[in-house]
C-alpha cells in the first residue's frame, strides 16, 4: 500500500519530507511492479539544482528506460548509493530502502500540486 | 518483399494466443505482444525467471515459434534447395540447425530440420517474419506436386524445459539419453510428443512439441513437479549470457553468415541452395565486419542501435545488450569492422549521447559446465 505520510506524482514518483526542508524520493510500488526487474540507476551528482517535475535521473529495467521526474524543485543533498550498487532494492522496498535521492526543496508551496495517497490510489487502480 | 518489425511491444487485441495462453493469465503473468503473438515477459521477476534456469529447471512456452510439415516425394530435394546444410547430412536421430537464406546471401531465418520418417520433415523456425518466409517457400515450391507444405504451428504447442535438472525429472526420464540435439517420438505424462535436446539458454534442456489439445495438462504437469514458469524476459537474458544470437536483432537480411559467425551452417561443399553462389563470392571476396562479444567497463547498459565508437569514431552498431544476471556485468554484441576484433579491444558504447567504455570479450560470455 501507498504511504498515507508520502506524496505522489502522475510519473509515478513519491516524496516523503524528512525534517529540515529535506524530501526523499523515490519511485512507487506500481511503478515498479510495471517497470519490472531495475538493473541500472542513473541518479546524477549530489549538489544539482532542479525544477518541479524536471528529469533528474533515468530508471533502467531488464525491459525498458524511464526518465526519473523530481516532485518538487531543490537541490540535490543526497543519492542512495546503497540502491545504485543493488537496483534490486527499488523492487522489493520502493518506499524504504529502494528510495533514490533526497532533496533541499526550495519551493514548499510546490507540495500542492502532489496528489495525496488516495487520489494516487485513484489514478491507478484501472 | 520486406520485413516486418519483430519487435515486442504493448499488448495489442488482436494478438495469437498459444495453447498455454490460459496458464499465463492463470498466474498473472505480465503480457506482451511479440511478433504478434500474447506471451508473458515476465510471471514474476526476469531475474529470479533466469537463475531458476540455472540453477534448477524452468519452462517457457515457445509456441509461437514456426513450426512447418514438408512432405512428399521430392520434400528432401526441395529442402536441399532452400536451406544451407543438405538433409542427407542430417545425423541419424538428430536436428539439423541450418539457415534459410535469400538470393544475395542475406540472412531471412536460422531454424531446425528434423527428419520425422521417409520424405517427412519439420521445420522449427523463429515467429519474426513468419508470414514472409512461409510465402518465400511456398513460392519456391509452386507448381511442384512433390512437395505439401503444412504449417501446424497452431494446432501443435511447444515447450522448453530448461535447467541443469530437467535431466533428472523422473517425467523426462525416457529421454533423459538423448544426446544434445537428438530428437525422438515418445510419451511425455501419458501425452504423444516429440522431445529435441535442444535449446536457447545456454543450459541443458528439452523442447517438447505435441497436439495443441494436450499443452495445459503437460503445463499443470511440469508446474506440480516444481519447474518454474519463464517469460521471454529470462528468455532474452539467458541466450544473451550465452552468446546465442537472436534473429532481428543479431541477424537479418542485411547480414551475411559469415560475418554473423554462422559459417559453420554452411555447406558449400553439398548441393545448390539458394544463396550458395553469393557466398562463395563472398567467401573469395572476405567480409568487412564481424559480430563480436563485449563487456562494460564502465557503468551503462548497452542496448540494440546504440552506436559502437574505436578511438572516438564510429564503427558499428550494438546489435543486442542487456545485464548478464549469472556475471554481474553488463554484455552486449554488435558488429565492428574485421580489423578491430581481438579479445581485449578497448570500445567506447554510447549510451543517451555517452562514451561509455567496453572492452572485446569473447562471446560465450556465460559457460556451462554441466551441458551436455
């Protein structure tokens, strides 16, 4: 199931706020049962600024590349090395482990535009 | 003539079901169409699909691989005709692997002859481009009444078993002698079949071809028995790791057996067949480029079109890639000129617009110690 706590994109990305004005994250469960196996993350370099919804890394299953959107503007503070090294943990923990980078959000006000976990559990249920 | 695309792509309606499609949806299995044909990518998980494989013994419906009857009095000189190797060298008991090859010498399939009894002969040939190459023989058959071609690939299904175990199942015990690429008429759980041992992962096996009618009971059969389901992703991975070349991506009518590394599925020394003179001038003229096998050694998964670069330039196109899950490397093939083909070759992969470095390896990537 969909963290209640988490935020959600139509790309099918979350966003989990830390503390501090961080946000983790990642890729959903339905995303990855979709994309099936990850074999390959590319997740750029720690310090890159980047706009709400704008490309900040590329997914790469055993069927297919996808573009990684970010679900607010930031920058980024932080790339899970642990998931880059065993892609295999945005399968089996997309919201814990599997997590792929964390961001300093420089916009808060962006967060409105996110569905809450129920209206992503709309979007995808069909 | 032209080629229509192989490629796989997002479930269409109107794409044939095997006589294993219900045991799919059955288990949820992930679908795709695939040279319009409705089969599983993947059950569950490519990956855990291809060490199954490995390690134990998995099962993939293969059905949708061209399955031809040739019979009649001429059938053998006919066959003679169309495919590279004559069927008088046919070894007793056996499959013949062959290519099937146009005017120019241009790849149009590889496939396997099985000699069934007298002037009774099965082709097993790729689902890509079925239509083509079933008009391009009926073609070269017309008006000869020596020969009658049946296509049976729907009425018939066809399953391979595949693992370093399958040769231990006591259900596969009354072929367990057949030596590799032997074939023989048998009973298979109380159902007529023919088993080959044959296969396109790198591991011992069996392809099993019987009546459309009987597939879900072998199927239900083999699941109790614990061999596990396995969808065209592992498929993919596994002959990858292997070396083995898949037809649309490796080879097509652009390319010629020699520079395919399929000389060897060659007889010139036997009778006509059609693209025997273009590759004897070939064979005189030499070949330009070769496939050759690479690893990454730098981060990036090589995929098919991506461009090959030596010192910068451009010298060829990756022709299938993907991760070798047995290695934990990334692998790939592709074409490079002849000049450039020694084991240890530095190459540049482009990736989305990168220069990733690779290196020449050889192209039995992956290697079995138990095949038999």
């Amino acid at each position: 199931m969909n963290p209640k706590e988490y935020k959600y994109t139509k790309d099918n990305e979350w966003i989990f706020f830390e503390s501090d004005g961080v946000g983790r994250i990642g890729i959903t469960d339905y995303a990855q049962a979709h994309l099936g196996d990850v074999v390959f993350l590319e997740l750029g370099s720690v310090g890159t600024e980047v706009s709400q919804f704008g490309k900040i890394g590329e997914i790469e299953s055993v069927k297919a590349v996808s573009d990684l959107f970010t679900p607010v503007s930031g920058t980024v503070t932080e790339i899970n090395q642990k998931a880059v090294d065993k892609p295999s943990l945005v399968n089996t923990d997309p919201y814990g482990d599997g997590w792929l980078v964390k961001l300093e959000i420089s916009n808060p006000t962006e967060l409105d535009a996110l569905m809450s976990s129920d209206e992503y559990e709309q979007l995808t249920s069909h | 003539m032209s080629e229509t695309a192989c490629n796989q792509g997002e479930l269409v309606e109107s794409a044939k079901r095997t006589a294993f499609n219900k045991a799919h949806h059955d288990l949820g299995a992930k679908m795709l169409a695939f040279a319009g044909w409705d089969l599983p990518i993947w059950y569950t998980s490519a990956l855990d699909e291809h060490r199954a494989v490995r390690s134990g013994t998995g099962m993939f419906d293969v059905s949708h691989m061209g399955r031809i009857r040739l019979t009649g009095k001429r059938v053998g000189n006919f066959i003679n005709k169309i495919v590279t190797r004559p069927v008088e060298r046919i070894p007793l008991g056996s499959g013949q692997l062959c290519l099937l090859l146009v005017e120019d010498g241009g790849i149009l399939d590889d496939l396997w002859v099985y000699q069934i009894g007298a002037d009774d002969y099965l082709l097993v040939w790729n689902a890509c481009n079925f239509e083509l190459k079933y008009d391009w023989i009926l073609e070269w058959a017309a008006n000869d009444s020596g020969v009658i071609i049946n296509n049976v690939t729907e009425d018939t299904f066809m399953l391979a078993v595949q693992g370093p175990k399958a040769s231990r199942m006591k259900t596969l015990e009354s072929v367990s002698q057949l030596p590799r690429f032997g074939f023989m008429e048998t009973d298979v759980g109380g159902i007529r079949v023919i088993v080959a041992r044959t296969g396109y992962t790198g591991e011992d096996g069996y392809e099993i071809m019987g009546d459309a009618a009987s597939a879900l009971s072998l199927w239900q059969l083999f699941l109790e028995q614990g061999v596990v389901p396995c969808g065209l992703g592992a498929r993919d991975s596994l002959r990858l790791e292997a070396g083995m070349m898949l037809y649309g991506q490796d080879m097509d009518r652009s390319t010629n057996p020699f520079e395919a590394g399929l000389g060897w599925l060659v007889d010139l020394d036997g009778s006509e067949f059609i693209g025997k003179s273009a590759l004897l001038k070939i064979k005189q003229r030499g070949i330009t480029r070769k496939l050759i096998g690479f690893q990454m050694k730098e981060r990036g998964i090589a995929r098919h079109g991506h461009r090959i670069l030596k010192d910068g330039k451009d010298v060829g196109m990756v022709t299938s890639g993907g991760l070798a899950p047995s290695l934990g490397v990334n692998i790939g093939m592709g074409y490079v000129p002849v000049e450039m083909v020694n084991i240890g070759t530095e190459l540049e992969i482009v990736i989305r617009e990168k220069p990733v470095a690779a290196e020449i390896v050889s192209r039995r990537f992956y290697r079995n110690g138990g095949m038999k």
